[in-house]
C-alpha cells in the first residue's frame, strides 16, 4: 500500500465545485483557501435571520439550506450509497437537535468528530469538504472551511516544535474542520520518544473542550485505523461517526471517468468508452490502484496524448470534436496494453 505524502496532491476540490481551503505548510494554494471566501453564498443561519425559532424540519430545512449541499453530495458523487446515507443520519439527528433546543433541550453541543476510512480515491476528502459546509451551514462551525493535514504538519523534529506547530494548525482550523488524513502515522510505539503523541494529546484536548468550535475528521486506511484507535482509546471515544468508503465497482469508476471528462469538455469518442473499461479492469490488478484517483490520472494521460495526436498534424484544421474527443488510440497506447 501506498504511503499518501501531502495530502496536496490528493485533493481536487475545483472540480467538483466545492470550496477550497488551506492546507498549513503548502506553498501552492493560500489565498484560494480563505474561509470566508468559500463560504460567502452560504447561509448562515445566525441568531439574528431566525424570525421564529424553528418549529418544524422544514423550517430548520429552509433556514439552513442543507438541502443543497445534499442534493450536489447526491448528484456529484457517484455511488458511495452507504456513505451518503449516514450523512443523511447525521444530518437528521443535527437537524432535530435543532428543534430540541427550541425547546431548551439540548444542554451540551453533540460530539461531531468522524473518521472516515476507505482505501486510497474513495472520496474521503472530496465528501469531508461537503461534510464542512453542512455543518456550516446548520451552524455547528461558524466559518466552514476545512484544513486538511498530515502528521508532518502536526508534529515536530525536535524537541518543542510539536506544541507550537499543533496549535497553530488548531488555530488555523477553529470554526471548521481539521481533516487528518492517515492519522494514525502520529502514534508509532516503536519509536521510544516519539513526538506525535503530543500532537495527541493537544488534539485530545481541543477535541475535548473546543467542539462547539472545531470537528475534527480522521482519515485514512480502515485495519491501520482499528489498530490506532487500540492503542488510543481517548481518541476513539471522541469520535462519534464512524463513515467506510468502500472501493468503487468498475461501472462506478466509468461513470466517475465520464463525469470528469465531461466536466473538462471532453468526451469518449466510439469504442473508446469500452477500451477505457478494459483499462480499469486491467488496473485494477496493479499495485497502487487508487480507484477514483487512478480514474482522474488515467484521463490526465489519455488527454496528453489526444494533445500529442492533435499537434502532430500541423496543418490540418481541428474541429471542434477533434479537440473534445478522447479516441480508442489515446487509451489504448497505455503501457496497460502493452503487455
Ligand atoms: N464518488 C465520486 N464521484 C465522482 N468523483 C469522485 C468520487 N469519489 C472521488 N472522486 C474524485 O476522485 C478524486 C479523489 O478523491 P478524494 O476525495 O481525494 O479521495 P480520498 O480522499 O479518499 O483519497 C477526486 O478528484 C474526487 O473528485
Ligand atoms: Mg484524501
């Protein structure tokens, strides 16, 4: 299995027209992530719009708007039934939490942190962005945006860098969610003094006593996960979902791929959509197959080489669905075929 290095790389919320946010100790993308920014369409169901305290689900519904990022979690995503359902659950219990308080029943803010587990390109991160904006927007984290990091970001090389380097990307994530992705590379009992269990201490503790301000989501493969959560047992009562995305089915992943050149004004021209089905197949018997991920780097070649097809033509005048149409021959020339 594939270590996932910044977790840079794995993440392509444009393209799914989600918010974008920032990820500490990135050079590339900074301004974009500007929380306020990302969450300017979005209502925030403040204290003061509430005319009338809610009194049905439609009303809370109406108020918060969560309705639209369900339906775009819907519509966007493809398969993952399972994982849309519990969001659906969580929603509801929010959502009724709501109308308890209406009633002054609910004393305490409920627990939100989650942990997401699923192999490599299976959404995790894709669906936590949304998970930010329905939290947002039921009003259970004022600002919305997401902070992804990994231990790297957390924990220090030396002594005393690990508290400052924690906090400040707690501070960073206040008023939405801090995505941990492979978070269990911060406990390694095999090294004596190892530094990340500092960094699970101070997140213990904001987890704690900061969660009416901070959701924390865990990320990362499900058995590494389990043995984690073993070993840290103050973590594990903390988290109160549990999300498993599972790997998608070869159907799914054509669909995710058809979406995605859709998306880029792309599309498969005749018998490529087949022979792109026989390439899925094919890699997903290799190693470091990373399902929706795999889908998104597959087309980035398979639109290389239509350029590189186009461009040694240098006289011929393209038309529109030259430059659109991804051909059987720009799939099949993968290395995949070769053997
Ligand atoms: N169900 C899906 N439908 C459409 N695109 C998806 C789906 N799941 C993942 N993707 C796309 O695949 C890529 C990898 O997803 P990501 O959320 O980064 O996975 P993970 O965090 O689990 O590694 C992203 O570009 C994302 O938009
Ligand atoms: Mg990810």
């Amino acid at each position: 299995m594939q270590r996932l290095k910044a977790s840079v790389t794995a993440i392509d919320a444009t393209e799914m027209n989600a918010p974008l946010y920032s990820i500490p100790g990135s050079t590339g993308r900074t301004a974009v992530a500007d929380p306020v920014v990302a969450s300017s369409t979005s209502a925030v169901p403040a204290e003061a719009d509430a005319v009338a305290v809610p009194r049905t689900v439609a009303e809370v519904l109406a108020q918060s708007r969560i309705d639209d990022v369900m339906d775009e979690l819907d519509r966007d995503l493809v398969g993952l039934i399972p994982v849309k359902t519990r969001i659906r659950d969580i929603a509801a219990l929010l959502v009724i939490d709501k109308l308890r308080a209406g009633f002054g029943l609910s004393a305490q803010s409920p627990s939100l942190h989650m942990c997401f587990t699923g192999n490599p390109g299976t959404g995790k991160t894709t669906v936590a962005l949304r998970m930010a904006e329905i939290l947002h927007r039921l009003g259970y984290v004022r600002k919305g945006h997401l902070v992804a990091v990994t231990r790297d970001d957390l924990v220090g090389q030396y002594i005393g860098h690990t508290a400052p380097k924690t906090k400040e990307v707690l501070k960073k994530a206040m008023g939405g969610v801090l995505f941990i992705d492979e978070a269990y590379y911060l406990y390694k009992p095999e090294n004596e003094r190892d530094y990340g269990q500092e960094a699970i201490e101070i997140l213990l503790q904001v987890m704690e006593n900061q969660r009416d301000d901070l959701v924390v989501i865990l990320a990362g493969y499900q058995d590494r996960m389990d043995t984690f959560f073993k070993s840290n047992p103050g973590m594990s009562s903390r988290i109160a979902h549990h999300l498993d995305f599972p790997d998608y089915a070869v159907p799914e992943l054509l669909t995710i791929g058809e979406r995605m050149l859709d998306q880029q004004h792309y599309r498969f021209g005749e018998g490529a959509r087949e022979v792109f089905d026989d390439y899925l197949q094919r890699r997903l018997q290799q190693p470091h197959f990373a399902n929706a991920r795999s889908v998104r780097n597959a087309l980035e070649r398979a639109r290389l080489r239509q350029a590189s097809r186009l461009f040694a033509d240098r006289d011929r005048v393209l038309t529109h669905e030259d430059l659109t149409t991804i051909e059987v021959g720009d799939i099949r020339s993968s290395r995949l075929f070769a053997a």
